[in-house]
C-alpha cells in the first residue's frame, strides 16, 4: 500500500485480511493506525499494523505482539477494548 497523509480516505479497495481500510488515522515509529471496517460485521474498528519496513524483523513483530498481549489486558471505559 502506498503511504497516504493521515485523515484522507483511502481507495475503497485497500484491504487487510477481514478488513476495508477506511481512513489512515496516525503513524508512529513502528506503526500505523487506520479507521477499518469489518467486511462481514460491517464494525467499524480502529486497526493498528506494523510499518512494512518492520514486519520482516523479529523483535520488532515481538514488541507489536507483547503491546498487543498488554493492551488485551486492560478493561477500563477510556480505553478502547483490544479484540484481535
């Protein structure tokens, strides 16, 4: 996928695994953040994945997967629920 400037709307045909890609919201050091659509659910859900550059190194996977494993972890209101 080509890097697009976050906020603007993707081509309706960007898809990662079960998901549309809507919209890129962020970017950081080791990944990005979009607003996704579940293609059989129709949830809009927020997605984060790791940066291309990275997805090929095995610590950096490791520390996307243990954020993951944490996050999962945490039930509170204000923060959003970890599903996949």
């Amino acid at each position: 996928m080509q890097d697009s400037p976050v906020g603007e709307p993707l081509p309706p045909t960007q898809l990662f695994g079960p998901f549309e890609l809507i919209q890129r919201i962020s970017v950081g050091g080791m990944a990005e953040v979009f607003q996704a659509r579940h293609r059989q659910s129709g949830a809009v859900v927020a997605l984060k994945r790791i940066l291309p550059q990275y997805a090929q190194h095995e610590d950096f996977v490791l520390m996307f997967l243990d954020e993951a494993r944490l996050t999962a972890t945490i039930q509170h209101a204000n923060v959003a629920q970890v599903y996949d």
